[in-house]
C-alpha cells in the first residue's frame, strides 16, 4: 500500500477518491469520513482538513476497504462537489460514450463495426 499524496490535484477543495475492494466501485470520501458511491455526496475538504481526510481514507485501506486512495481537485457547482479533471468526472458519472447491449444493437444510432483486416470503423447497417 503506497501512501498518496495530493499529487493528482492543486486546487483549493480536493475530493478523497478510491475503489471500493468488495466490487472495485469508485468511491467518494464523505465529509463524516465515511465511503459513498455519489460524488454529490462527497466531502469538499480544503487545504486544513484535506490530511485528516486523506489519513481516514488511507486508515479504510489499510483495513482493505478500499484500494487506491487519492485526493482530487473539485469545483463547487450548485453547493455539491464535482470533480474538475476529465479523468474523474468519468470516473464518478460514468462513461462519456454509450456502453453495452444497447449501445452494441445495430438499431443504436452510434452503432459501429470494427473491419479486422484494416481496423477502421464504418456506420453499421
């Protein structure tokens, strides 16, 4: 377990991030210091209480709670956190492309097919 630091942000509210062990969910330190799956429900620590989080956050992986435990820059939007990298806000909304049987029918809008022999895309049919 390597302990993280707040290398993967610099802004003034960090959000503490990881991946819950049980099913590998990403997974959002509350301000209670407690683990949820809804960044809306995270904690928006700044630079005074942003150690005391991390070290709860690295207290949950030491039990083997959760996995990977990190701080992320985050911007208030309507008084609820969210984060202000790509990387994250995927990780916390979910993909930026439709995924799965639906995406995957050739009924699906953005349905494509992948030619092997050249690797390029082309609109199904």
């Amino acid at each position: 377990m390597a302990k993280q630091t707040q290398d993967r942000g610099t802004g003034d509210l960090q959000a503490v991030t990881a991946n819950r062990l049980t099913d590998g969910l990403v997974v959002w330190l509350t301000p209670a210091h407690g683990w949820t799956v809804d960044i809306t429900l995270a904690g928006a620590f700044d630079a005074a209480a942003l150690p005391a989080a991390l070290e709860a956050g690295q207290a949950s992986e030491r039990r083997r709670e959760v996995v990977d435990v990190y701080a992320t820059e985050v911007r208030l939007e309507d008084g609820r956190p969210r984060p202000a990298r790509l990387r994250e806000r995927i990780r916390a909304e979910g993909p930026s492309t439709p995924y799965g049987a639906p995406a995957l029918s050739p009924a699906a809008p953005a349905f494509r097919t992948v030619t092997p022999a050249f690797g390029s895309f082309h609109a199904g049919e």
